[in-house]
C-alpha cells in the first residue's frame, strides 16, 4: 500500500485554488473551466495562472459576459458527462444564472429519477470590497434552500485548495463561493488534502459563547474572539465552510458547552445564513438565547465611509457578544 | 551608513513571497539597480535603489514569506563598515518600488 507524502505549503489564495484545479484537472480529463478571463490573463484574481499554457484553450475557455448562458452550458456538459468549473467573477451575477443553475442543475437528478445529475462546479466571488452596490453582495443565503444543490465557502487558502478539490469531485451541482477580500491572504495548504463537504471546522475553542461564521467574516470572528478575551470572555468560533449541507451537529454541540449563539455574515440577516442556523439549532435543543450580526439592512455603497458603516466588523461583533451575554445573565436572574 | 531595506508597504498588501534577489552580499547597487523582486497576491512588485549601496545582509531567501515593514536586506555606503551589531540601529530608508 503506497503511501502518499503529505506536504504542507504556505501559498496565496489565489494560488490555493490553482493548485487544486491543476491537479483535478490532470488527473481528471472531464474537468475544464469556463468564465471571463480565466484563459490567457489568467483569472481576474490570477486564480486560473498557469491552466490555459498546461492545459490548453479547450480546457480552459474565455466567455463573453453571459452567467445564463454560462452556467447553462456547464450544466448541459455536465448532464453530458463532463465535469465543469464555470466562474462567475461577481457573485452578484449569478442572480443572471439562477434559472440554469436550479431549475436545470439542480433539479436534474429529480426530473430524471437519478438517471442524469449535473456535477458542475460553479465558483463565484462575493463581498464587499469598494465596487459599489451591484459588485459586493454576498447571497449564498439565497441558494441554501434549493434542494440539490451544495454550497461551500472556503475561508483561508487550506480549504480554498481542500474544498475545490472535494467540490470537483462530487456528484454536483455545487457553488463555490470565495471572497474578494480572501485574495490577500496566505497560509498554510496540505497538498492532496481532499476536504470533506458539510463538515465545519472549530477554529477556536471557547466557554461563554458559540460564534458561527464563513467566509471573510471568520477573520472579523477570530479578531473579536482575541478582544474579547482581553475583556474576559472566551468565544468559540465555528467556521461553517459548508452552508448546505450544514453541519448543525458541530453547532448544537458547542452549545451544550455554552448556550449562546451569535451568528455572523457579511450578508443580510433577513432569510440569511444566521437565520437558518438558529431555526435548526432551535428545533433541535428548544430555545437558545442567540443574536444576529450582518450587513446593515441597505446595498453596500462604493463610498468607502457609506461602506464600512454597512458590514460587520470586530467592533460591532464583540459589542453584540457583550449585550448577548448581559442581556441573558439579567434576564436569568 | 547602515540602511534597512523592509518589505514595502503596497496597496492591500499584508505580506508578500520574495521571488529574487538580483545581486549576492558584496554587490553594489546603483540607483535605480533592480534589487529585489517580491510576489505579492496580486503582482510582482519591484524594489529599486534609492541611493547607491552594498548589499552587505539578506535576512530572506527567494520563496520565504514577510509581512509589510519587516526586515529584508541591511546595505552599507562602504564594504568595510560593521553590519552585524549594528542591524537593529540601522536607518530604514525608502528605496523604489513599482
């Protein structure tokens, strides 16, 4: 039995990624991409460097600006037995590829009694990051209540790499969605880590108060967590990285330890990622005393000020975990 | 004079992979002599030299990771000047970066 040596590698994000589609798509002729710029430039983070010379123009394809069209031919390759990666650059036009991407990818199994499935992966890149109202929207929330369709969203680049690759590989239809302000990091990868889709990962053990978050925003949440140990108070940060499947038992299990939530997106709350993590935590352990941090209720402007005023950050989460926690002991008492 | 080459601040940059020094420890640069090429997420960034100087310290190997403001090379106006003791002492000048 061979063994396969584990090596770590300290890389960007964007370079994550690469890693993980490079590899996917030597060992797996199926696997090509689709979107703007992902050929010769190289993807509009650089996240696509190096396919197009590797593996050629059929491989890696430069589209015109059409998400319908799009995610419509990824899913018919995929009923035809390929296995795409479509990118659409902002995630705020996947609203174009709805139709295609659920009434087409993610019903395909159900129309056809399992006789067809639609193992695309469409990658797309939320956030907020200074382009202004229709460039910085974070609607994974909005995809989570389709059945038959997975959405994962990577946080650092180890589940970048582990998360894509598991993503490439599964029955499909999934939506990878990473952020515009994950670009700038680095870290460490296990290379030929496979992740394991609907698992969330505890990124930092805590007693007082059980923080759910994904994406960008498990930064803002692991910030808060060291201001408010300063101030006494341990948080435990649970980075969902699968928004559907979710992975309520990790969550229902931190709160039998600490019997407060705080959920935080970048999103909106309304019908949001936080909103679903305390119905199915609630049905589960009864009532649990929880708040929601997220966007405020308005279009994230391009006006840096008007912006910042808008999305969570460390101050306004550790301020809600503080009033959380008070609020509860007064009421307890 | 001792002088302090740091990672150079750049636009949402937090930390950056130096791809390769382009002279070894004794070379002497000129201004405007390309010193060092750092990756960073977004591009390759150059760093010239502002003043002339002799590369006397490399803290960083091609492929190591710094964040902005660290500690990259310590340069000296004459090959014969200390360095070692005198590293932390050294003036952090700005050199040229595109």
């Amino acid at each position: 039995m061979s063994e396969q040596v584990v090596r770590s590698k300290r890389l960007f994000f964007r370079e994550a990624i690469a890693c993980a589609l490079e590899e996917e798509m030597a060992k797996d002729p199926r696997v090509f991409v689709l979107g703007q710029d992902v050929g010769s430039f190289g993807g509009s983070y650089r996240e696509f460097d190096g396919l197009h010379e590797k593996f050629g123009a059929s491989r890696v394809r430069d589209t015109p600006v059409a998400e319908s069209a799009m995610v419509g031919i990824g899913v018919g390759a995929a009923a035809a037995g390929q296995r795409p990666l479509v990118c659409i650059t902002y995630m705020d036009f996947m609203m174009l590829a709805l139709d295609p991407l659920v009434n087409y990818g993610a019903k395909l199994r159900y129309k056809t009694g399992g006789r067809l499935t639609a193992p695309v992966v469409v990658k797309t890149t939320a956030g907020a990051k200074g382009q202004g109202v229709a460039h910085s929207q974070c609607i994974e929330a909005w995809l989570m209540s389709v059945p038959g369709l997975c959405v994962v969203a990577p946080s650092s680049p180890a589940e970048a790499y582990s998360l894509l690759r598991a993503a490439l590989r599964h029955d499909g239809p999934v939506v990878y969605v990473d952020h515009k302000r994950l670009f700038p990091l680095a870290g460490e990868v296990t290379l030929g880590e496979i992740g394991t889709i609907g698992k969330a990962k505890i990124r930092r053990h805590g007693a007082d108060l059980t923080v759910t978050t994904h994406s960008y925003m498990t930064r803002i949440a692991l910030q808060a967590a060291e201001a408010l140990q300063k101030q006494g108070v341990s948080i435990e940060v649970i980075d969902l990285l699968t928004l559907a499947p979710l992975d309520v038992e990790t969550i229902t299990d931190s709160l039998e330890k600490t019997g407060a939530l705080l959920t935080l997106e970048e999103g909106q709350s309304t019908c949001g990622v936080g909103a679903e993590v305390i119905a199915r935590v609630q049905e589960i352990m009864g009532s649990v005393r929880c708040t929601r941090v997220s966007a405020l209720r308005a279009p994230v402007s391009s006006n840096p000020v008007l912006e910042k005023a808008c999305l969570p950050d460390t101050a306004r989460v550790v301020d809600a975990a503080i009033r959380l926690l008070k609020k509860t002991a007064h009421e307890r008492r | 004079m001792i002088y302090q080459l740091t990672v150079p601040a750049v636009a949402d940059v937090e930390e950056i992979r130096v791809l390769e020094w382009h002279g070894e420890i004794g070379h002497r640069f000129h201004v405007g002599d390309l010193i060092v090429e750092l990756e960073t997420h977004k591009a390759i960034v150059e760093v010239r030299a502002g003043q002339p100087g002799i590369m006397r310290v490399v803290m960083l190997q091609a492929g190591d990771w710094q964040q902005i403001g660290e500690p990259l090379a310590i340069f000296s106006d004459n090959e014969e000047e200390e360095v070692s003791a005198q590293a932390a002492s050294a003036l952090v000048v700005e050199f040229q970066v595109s």
